[in-house]
C-alpha cells in the first residue's frame, strides 16, 4: 500500500495546529503536510518536527488575500512581485521544515486575457524553478474543482501538463489530488497512468463530502493498488474532512494496511 501522509490543515482539529504534528504520529501517520503553515512560526514547527522525527512532505504558499477572495498568485498578471514575496515565505518555511514539495497555487481566473495568465504561471514558475532547486524543493500544481473553487483558473489536467512542459524545469511538475478530478474529469486509473510522469504528489479524500476515502463513489483499495503497480514512491496526502473525529474515522486507514 502506499505510504499516506496527514493533512494537518484538514484533519485534526481537534487539536491546535502545532499540535496537529504530534496527534498525527500518535494515531500512526509517518508523514505530514499541510495547506498554509503559517500562523506558526517555521521554527517552532522544525522543532516539533525534529523532535517527532516525522517529515513534512508538503506545503501551500501563501495564497494572497484569502478572505478577499484570493486563491493564490501564480497566474496573476500584475501580481508578479506578490508571487515572488509568497514563494520567498513557503520557501523559508520548506527549507525550515526540509519539506520537499511546494504547491503554488494559480488564482482565480481575473480580467486578463486567458493567454496572459498562462503566460504569468509559466513566467513564474520559471523564475522560481532555480531558487527552489537550490533547496531541494520541487514546486507542484494542481488543478482543483469548479464545485469548491468557482472561478479557479487552473481546472484541467491537460492544461497543467501543457505548463509543466512549457516550464520545463525538472522541479516542477503535477500535484494529482484524486478527489478534485474525480469531481472534474473522473476515469481515475486512467489519470494515474497517463499522468505518472510528471505526478510529483498525490492527495486523496471520499467524493461527495471530501471525507475519509472509504466510501462513496471511488474505489480506493482499487486505486492504491495502481498507485503501487504504477512505481510511485512519494507520499499520498489525506487531504480529507473527517466525518467527525479524526481518530475514530481511521478504520479506512487500518483495513487498507
């Protein structure tokens, strides 16, 4: 079976964030990532981490004004300098917490011509391959669903891989969270294999709900066993909302085990 990782900005919550690192190891998990990271401080993380002995494996950068609707920076034309200040943070924090992976996420679709927002994600992403290389950090996107992210620009798999080689870094490839292409795209298995070369992370979570990957319409056991056959050998994310306690909901977890 593949080697899952929590998410700590989705499961949890019982608990406060920093306190996430240490209730994940507790209930099993050797791995963690999360969305933003950023309410505590880098070095305060690095030292639960270390003292964990449990990787960080992913994170966000800062998105720009959450609640002012931003979902991110990557693509945004006119924002460049924005972009090159969220990824200078996550990429401190990446380098704080050894963290491998770095989702940049695109934004919403704005007044530009679509044209010039691709070309702003591909300018980015170029400027910041080298910078995040240096560290050891491969920097990943993904496309998410128009359900939970109306507007978003970035939605399809065929348009993340037509950026990813347009980039043309080694760094910098695809975050495959199968819940998000479930909703969008569907044909899973098929996503897996025709996307295993540039699929740097995997997340996953139940559809409808976004909850534990144990019932509804994916097969999971099914598709961890692709997951195994096609050589994957990172980390899948639980990128899920527990039902209810996290704990209590991770029955899923042992009987894949």
């Amino acid at each position: 079976m593949p080697r899952f990782a929590s998410n700590l900005s989705l499961m949890f919550q019982e608990h406060a964030f920093a306190d996430r690192l240490a209730a994940a190891a507790q209930a099993g998990f050797r791995a963690v990532e999360c969305q933003f990271p950023y309410e505590v401080p880098a070095a305060e993380l690095a030292r639960r981490r270390a003292a964990l002995d449990i990787p960080f494996v992913a994170l966000n950068l800062p998105p720009g004004d959450w609640d002012a609707g931003d979902r991110g920076l990557a693509a945004q034309p006119g924002r460049e300098a924005e972009f090159e200040a969220a990824f200078d943070r996550a990429l401190a924090y990446a380098t704080a917490l050894d963290c491998p992976k770095m989702h940049a996420m695109t934004g919403n679709i704005c007044a530009n011509d679509p044209a010039e927002m691709r070309a702003t994600l591909v300018a980015n992403l170029r400027a910041a391959a080298p910078r995040a290389a240096a560290e050891g950090v491969t920097i990943v996107v993904e496309p998410l669903n128009t359900r939970d992210n109306p507007g978003y620009y970035l939605t399809s798999w065929r348009l993340a891989r037509e950026i990813i080689e347009e980039v043309a870094a080694d760094n910098v490839g695809l975050m495959l969270d199968l819940y998000h292409c479930q909703i969008m795209e569907g044909d899973l298995a098929a996503h897996l294999d025709d996307y295993a070369d540039i699929t740097r992370h995997i997340q996953v979570a139940g559809v409808p709900g976004r909850h534990e990957p144990d019932v509804g319409e994916i097969n999971y056991p099914y598709l961890f066993g692709r997951i195994d056959a096609s050589g994957y050998d990172g980390w899948v994310g639980c990128e899920y909302k527990p039902r209810g306690d996290t704990v209590a909901g991770l029955g899923w977890l042992d009987a894949v085990s």
